[in-house]
C-alpha cells in the first residue's frame, strides 16, 4: 500500500480580500470554498473517506473575527492499520500579517491539535502538512473537525491584509512521511504537543525556562537524480531549540542530544558524554581542526591538494579531526556493535560553497554569508547543502566563486554532502558515518553568531551548566579563507561564551573540543523513555534495520 497513493481533494479554500472596511482596523473578505458536493464517499483498500459538511462557507464575507469549520470521518473498514497524511495542496498564503490566520484540528481518536497554530506564509504554491503520519487502526473510524479562524486585533491596523490570499486544496493521501510507527523519529513527533515554523534568525533563541513538547519545522527541497525542478519534492525536517528539555537519548552506552530529523527520516544526534550532567561532553579536546596550515584547502573535513578550488575538493585526504572522530567511532560504536544503528546515507555538510567575493581577497563561505555578513536581508539558516538555484539535497553542478573569478565545477556539490553511502545523494567518502553539527544547525539550534546564547540545549547540561566547561568546540562549516594565508571555521562557545558562534583558524588547537554528530536510522525503534533526562530515550534495532543503509 505505500507505493500506492490515495489522493482526495476534500475541498478547496479560496479566500481573497475584498477592498472594503469599516475602518482603519477591519478588512473584510468574501469567498467560497470549492467542492464536489454535499457528502463524498471513496473508498480505496477498504479506507473510506466521507464529507459530512457542504462546500460553501456560512458567512458571505469574511473579516477580523471570522471562523469556520469543516467536518468529514476517515473509516478503516480493512483488517490492517493505516496511515495517512493530511495537508493543504497548492497552498499560497499571501497575507502580510502572521499570526491572525490560524486552523486547528480535532478528531475522536485521530490527529488532535490543543491549540490553534498559525498558516505561515507562502508566496509560492506548495504542500503545507498539517498531519503526517495518522494512524487509522483496523476497524475504527475517525471523526474530524477542521477550524480556521482570522483573529479580530483592535489594537493593530489589519487593513494591510488587504488585497492579500489565502488558498489550496485539502488532501488526504496514503502516508509519505519516513516516520513510521514504533520508530524513534515517530515516537519524537508523537510526543509534540507543538510543531511551529520559525522564520527569525536574527536572534538568539530560547529562555531560562526548559520546554518540552516543542518542536519546530524546516521544509527542505530534496532533488533526486531524476529532479527537473517542476515537481514539488520538499520534505520536512523536525529540528529542536532553545532550552529543551526532552531531546535527550541514551545510545551505545553515551548520551546524545537530538539535534533534528534528517531528510532520510533518520535522526542526528550531538554527542553528550557519560551523563546528562557531563561538563565534559566531548571525546578530546585541544585539537586542531586541521593542524597542516591556513591553506584554502585545510577547510575541508577532507581535501585533495593545491592549485584550484576542485583540486581542494577532491576528498582524498582526511583532516586531522575526522582521523581523530572515526578512531573514536571505530573503538566505541563499530567494535561495540551499534553500528547497525547508525544511518549510511545521512549527509554531513563541509559547505564550501563560496558566499562572497571581496577584493581583498579574502573569500567568505555560504555559511558566513547566510549566518553573519549580510545584513541587507535576515539571516537564514538552512538545511540544504550545495549551491544552485534551490540548494538541492542531490544535486551535482552549480556555479562557484573563487579567488580567481568563477567557474562551473560538475562535481563540485556533492564533494561537500559527506556521507558513508551514496544512496540519498551524499558523496559517499565517509569510513564511518559519523561527523560533527553545522554552523547552521547551531542557528536553528538557537545561536547566533558574535552573541552569547546561555539558553540552548547545545551549551547547557541537564544541570544547567556548559556541556564543555571552559572549551570551544567545532562545527564543520567554513567561515573563511585567503589563499594561504589564513583559513577559518566556525567554533561554538564554552563557559566565558555560553553558546556563541565565532570562528578560529584550522590550526588553532586551544581549549577546542570535538563533539561528535551521527545519526540513528529511520528505521530504529523507540524501545522505552519520555526523552527527558531523567528518562532518555532508549533504542533497540530489528535484524532487518541492522543490514539496512538507513
């Protein structure tokens, strides 16, 4: 059944804003919600879908205050559970407002929000998830209710949604999210009682107070080999931040922190030492990221010899610090026989993409300008590695720039996607999968760059305190280099810097720490534990998982 996808346009919501107020604080919309009748029963491998609500709207026109509802059932009539996702296809969101449009969904025994979330905003049509994963036992039969609302501020002007939209179709389909059930990843969506989308980066995130239930979404476009770009191929990522307190886990005998899902539905783990209270989460410390010099090359996790950016690139050499992890990996998970836990095809990216060009020379990293230089736009964090017009997972080509001008290198996206298998788009080079977090993971994560951010899961202990006392600790994201003169990467702060991001040189081995990143595949099960520190989550692996790549 999962090859086969059920597709039901449940009904269409068109909403766009009419020219017409009763002052400063009031637009009014009028709109239809499309539909094919009254009540529409299909059925597809005894899984009924029924519309119990007609197609019109019960107001003629909507404004600040306005609500409406939509009712239908999901029946299971087969012999064996189902899952199915619900989300909006085509979804545009045009509004200039953020927070006053909002839905909720209630159901008997199916997917149940407890409280109303916000639609983001979407100039672009594309699938927006509401639900992904609803499990449908055999026999049973699931009664929704779906509420969307545009909240009344009488002390904002609203007039400025004006003219803006709101639209898509209601889908249900067969379930396409990676997540299965009994799975650590599902288990981690399971316990989300909030699943929102940041879009601020400029700013440090997270408060003294621990959260849980919390979860944030990032949608990241996933090209495959096949991809023209036409097709919607985004898949969500479910990443933590700020002060969380229920992303610990307990594996291979350590205890890591979930840093976020994977586009595979694998989930990456940052390392955490012996104890929740480790102030000594790491496997050394006073390590160079590269001890050679401050070449250009020495940025990467790997690298190939001198004369050109592909020269650099060609990963045949292992940097200093990825001898020191896979030593580490070698003796701890592989020898100890977790390696049957640890995704082959998740991608760690070396993005060594350059972001700028300045006439001195120097040339800036996509991170740098994504995480720190640019000022004429918000800072944007991303999941995505390689440079092209949608910074593809898979993609092969794309144009660079270089102390010498620009050129286009056709293998020059996939050098960074470091990976032990090549079977979700990643180079493949890795002997063991196994690497370290990103400068953008880190933002997501709720830092921010040159500022200190004492209240993320990252820097704090279950204590309180830093996970690595008075030590720096690296990512693997470039920050910068000039020929041979200097090369850069970014480093997280310690106790004096309590989770800052800033950057030293390759060869810098003061008070500087290796926090190990892996991921667990997606099909590892949640064996016991509620994530908290008290009681991580605890994993077990079935022969079949074991063999598998992910």
């Amino acid at each position: 059944m999962e090859n086969r996808r059920m597709k039901y346009i449940m009904y269409g919501i068109i909403l766009t804003l009419v020219v017409a107020i009763t002052g400063v604080t009031y637009a009014y919309w009028r709109g239809s919600i499309q539909g094919e009748g009254a009540e529409i029963a299909v059925t597809i491998d005894d899984v009924h879908i029924i519309f119990t609500d007609n197609t019109e709207i019960a107001e003629s026109s909507v404004r600040p205050g306005w609500s409406t509802s939509k009712t239908f059932t999901v029946e299971n009539q087969g012999t064996t559970d189902f899952s199915y996702d619900i989300y909006i296809r085509n979804f545009v969101n045009t509004l200039v407002t953020e927070e006053y449009l909002q839905y909720k969904i209630t159901s008997n025994s199916g997917y149940n929000m407890s409280d109303y979330e916000v639609l983001p905003k979407s100039s672009e049509a594309s699938n927006y998830d509401l639900a992904t994963g609803v499990n449908v036992p055999a026999g049973v039969t699931q009664e929704y209710t779906i509420e969307f609302r545009y909240l009344n501020d009488p002390d904002n002007d609203q007039s400025m949604d004006m003219g803006t939209s709101f639209g898509g179709q209601l889908m249900i389909e067969a379930e396409k999210s990676p997540f299965k059930p009994g799975t650590l990843a599902r288990k981690i969506l399971d316990n989300a009682t909030t699943i929102s989308t940041r879009t601020d980066f400029d700013n440090v995130f997270g408060d003294e107070t621990p959260t849980t239930g919390v979860l944030y979404k990032e949608s990241v476009y996933r090209e495959t080999p096949e991809s023209t770009g036409s097709e919607n191929n985004n898949k969500d990522v479910y990443y933590f931040a700020g002060n969380v307190a229920d992303n610990w886990v307990e594996f291979g005998g350590y205890i890591w922190r979930i840093i976020r899902t994977n586009e595979d539905g694998s989930v990456r783990l940052l390392y955490h030492g012996t104890s929740s209270t480790s102030t000594d989460s790491y496997i050394t410390t006073n390590i160079s990221y590269n001890g050679k010099n401050n070449n250009t090359m020495y940025v990467g996790y790997m690298y190939g010899s001198t004369g050109s950016i592909d020269s650099n690139r060609t990963n045949t050499t292992s940097a200093p610090i990825k001898t020191t992890i896979d030593n580490w990996y070698k003796s701890n998970i592989y020898d100890k026989n977790y390696d049957g836990y640890v995704s082959k095809t998740a991608i760690y990216c070396n993005d060594r993409a350059s972001g700028q060009y300045a006439s001195s020379g120097t040339m800036y990293y996509a991170a740098n300008s994504r995480l720190v230089d640019d000022q004429t736009q918000k800072r944007q964090p991303t999941y995505q590695c390689g440079q092209n017009s949608r910074g593809g997972y898979y993609n092969t080509s794309g144009t660079w720039t270089t102390l010498s001008g620009a050129y286009t290198s056709s293998a020059a996206n996939t050098a960074d996607k470091f990976s032990a298998n090549t079977g979700s788009g990643g180079n493949g080079k890795l002997q063991y999968p196994i690497a370290l977090i990103t400068a953008d993971e880190i933002s997501f994560a709720g830092g921010k760059y040159g500022t200190n951010a004492p209240n993320t899961y990252y820097y704090l202990n279950s204590s309180g305190g830093s996970s690595t006392g008075s030590n720096w600790w690296w990512t693997m994201s470039p920050y910068s280099a000039n020929g041979s003169s200097y090369a850069y990467v970014f480093v997280v702060g310690n106790s004096g810097n309590p989770g800052r991001v800033a950057y030293i040189s390759v060869v810098d081995s003061g008070a500087s720490a290796v926090r190990p990143v892996l991921s667990l595949k997606s099909c590892v099960n949640w064996e016991s534990g509620n994530g908290t520190a008290e009681s991580p989550y605890k994993v077990s692996v079935s022969d079949t998982c074991s063999v598998a790549v992910n």
